[in-house]
C-alpha cells in the first residue's frame, strides 16, 4: 500500500511539475538583469549589523539586487540612528523598520 501512494505521490508531483512549465511564459522574467540603467538606493538598518539583516547582506553578495537593476548600499543603523527619520531627511531611500513604524 505504501509503495502505491508513494507511485501515486510522484505521478501527481510530476503531472503538475510538467502542467507548470507547460502554462509559462516566453517573456523575459523579472530580475533577469537586462538593465538599461541601474538605481542606486540605500538601505538605512534600524540597528548595527547583526544576524537579522543578513538577508539584506546575501542579497548583495549573490547579486539579485543587481538582476533587479537595483545597486544596494546597506547602511549600519545605531541607538541615535531612526530610520524612519533618515527616509523623512531625504538621507535615505529605504527604511528597515517594524511595520507599523513605517510613515504612513
């Protein structure tokens, strides 16, 4: 009984694997990195480097900010350091902050 669910669980996974590839796209996808400009942004951290962030950090080193046609600066927050004020000055473009932090 086992080894026929097993079948079963495959068939249905590789039926809807191929259904899947069947029903996409000939477009060029998002993020493919074909840029006639890149965007140079910066990223203000609501607080120093720390394992939190790191996948603000990966993202840089493995280049999908660069397939987004985006160059990422992350910048190391602190305790007098608010990020929501630092996007309000105009210093940054991006706050990493708790949702309901956010400006509205």
């Amino acid at each position: 009984m086992n080894k026929r669910f097993t079948k079963g669980v495959v068939a249905l996974v590789a039926a809807v694997s191929l259904l899947a590839t069947a029903c996409g796209s000939d477009e060029a996808a998002v993020g493919s990195g074909d840029c006639d400009s890149v965007d140079s942004v910066s990223l203000q951290l609501q607080w120093v480097t720390q394992a939190q962030f790191a996948g603000y950090f990966a993202a840089v080193d493995s280049g999908i900010y660069n397939d987004y046609c985006l160059d990422v600066t992350i910048l190391e927050g602190g305790v007098d350091i608010v990020p929501q004020q630092q996007l309000a000055s105009g210093a940054v473009d991006l706050p990493d902050s708790p949702a309901k932090a956010r400006p509205p």
